[in-house]
C-alpha cells in the first residue's frame, strides 16, 4: 500500500483561497488514483471547512492552517483557526422550510461537514477552533 | 483550478435558462440572484438552472439559490437543476433543495419537463 501523503498550507485570508487548498487535494488525489466521485465530495468538505473557518475567526487578518494527510484508503482533513472559537453545540441545524421563509438562509456549512464526512471532530476554545475530518476513499 | 464565476442567460419561450460556470461562491450567487431577480419581474417563472461547467460549489452561493426558489414558489413557479455534478448534486440534496425544485440530466430534458 502507498504509505500517507501529506500536504500543510497556511491560508492567508483573501477570495476564493479555499480554491488553492483544493488544487492541492486534486493533485494528492490524482497521484492517488482516488475516484472523482470521492473527490468531488472532499472538494465539498475543504471548501466549508476553510470558509467557516474564516468567518468565525473574528481576527482583522486572520490566517487558516490547513492540513491534508491521504492514502489509498482515507483522507484526514485537519483545518485551524486561532480565533474567538465557538460552541458546536449552539448551532441549530438548519432546515430548508424554515430557511425558505427566513431573511436568514446561511449557515449550511457545518450539516455539510457532518453528513458528507465519515467522521467530524470540533474542538474549539477562546484560542480559536480545530476541525478534524476523516473522509473514507474507498 | 476551478475558473471565476460566470453566467449567461438565455430565453426559450417563457424559459429562463441560467448557465453557470466557475465557481459558485457568495459573489456567484449573489448573481445569479440578481439576474433572476430582472426577469422574475418582467414575469419570468420558469427556470432551468444549468450547472455543467459549475464543479465547485460553496453553501454560502448555494443559499442565494433558495432566494430563488423562495420567490418562485411565491408565484407557483418552478426550478428545474441541469447537468449536475455529483458532488454538487449530493450537496444541494443534503441542504434539501430538492424538496422545492427538481433536477434533470440535461437541459433539453428540463425543459421537456416545464413544456
């Protein structure tokens, strides 16, 4: 079996950043020879994880540290931010009838990670968050 | 790496084809909303939303599109997704939008649907 592949960025906050972290996936994921379909779902699960991320940081320049750990059968996504953190269990879960009759239609990004993933971990205190995200890739 | 965000339009009959391509990001949606918005108020209430050359999508664009499907359910409109990618299919079903709008493997077929 190929051993792990690893792959560290960290994340300045300008647009669409969260583009670079995926060039980088694909790249692993190629050499890998891992299936699109599994591909396309981490794409999914880099892009909300770096976008909240940021949006919860509450830093005037903040910066995402991510990290992407990948064999044949699993990849391990590891994203840190060093803001104010916040309580996973305080977010409601959003639900579409509610969404459609509300000003507010954000806050997907965590359901995303939870349902597309094969396992989430949130650990997040004042000194900012740390998600880790196990997506199986056979 | 996935391209910058573009729209083209396009009218068959009393269809509003929108065709995305790049990323579908919070500018993305933004304008897919606003362009919406010009024909939903010369009466428009029938759209296809093609997404062949979309491959990237984020929740934050994607929510624009309940926007969307809000003010057409308000006026017995319809929504009808085009040429999907999986990943982006398998997201817009976690957020149940699929509840309100339908989805089709090619626009031709969408618009077979809405005739």
């Amino acid at each position: 079996m190929e051993p792990n592949i690893k792959l560290k960025m960290t994340l300045p906050r300008i647009p669409d950043i969260e583009l670079v972290a995926i060039e980088g996936l694909d790249r692993m994921a190629r050499h890998m020879g891992i299936p699109e379909e599994k591909i396309g779902e981490a794409h999914v699960l880099v892009t909300e994880a770096v976008i909240n991320a940021f949006e919860h940081s509450g830093q005037s320049r903040p910066v995402v540290r991510i990290e992407f750990t990948m064999n044949q059968e699993k990849l391990i996504i590891f994203v840190r931010d060093y803001g104010k953190g916040f309580d996973p269990g305080a977010v409601e879960q959003p639900d579409i009838d509610k969404k459609l009759s509300s000003g507010h239609k954000r806050g997907w990004g965590l359901k995303l990670m939870e349902t597309m993933s094969d396992d989430l971990l949130i650990e997040s205190d004042d000194k900012g968050t740390r998600i880790t995200i196990i997506k199986n890739l056979k | 790496m996935e391209a910058e965000f573009a729209l083209k339009t396009e009218v068959r009959g009393d269809v509003l084809i929108m065709a995305t391509s790049g990323y579908v990001n919070n500018d993305g949606g933004q304008q897919i909303a606003s362009v919406f918005e010009e024909y939903h108020a010369k009466g428009f209430s029938r759209v296809v939303m093609d997404m062949k050359e979309s491959k990237v999508v984020n929740s934050i664009g994607i929510s624009f599109l309940i926007e969307v499907i809000e003010k057409l359910n308000d006026n017995n409109g319809k929504l009808i997704f085009a040429n999907l990618a999986p990943s982006i299919e398998k997201t817009l079903s976690i957020m149940g939008l699929f509840n309100y709008a339908a989805k089709e493997s090619s626009v031709d077929k969408a618009l077979a649907a809405l005739a």
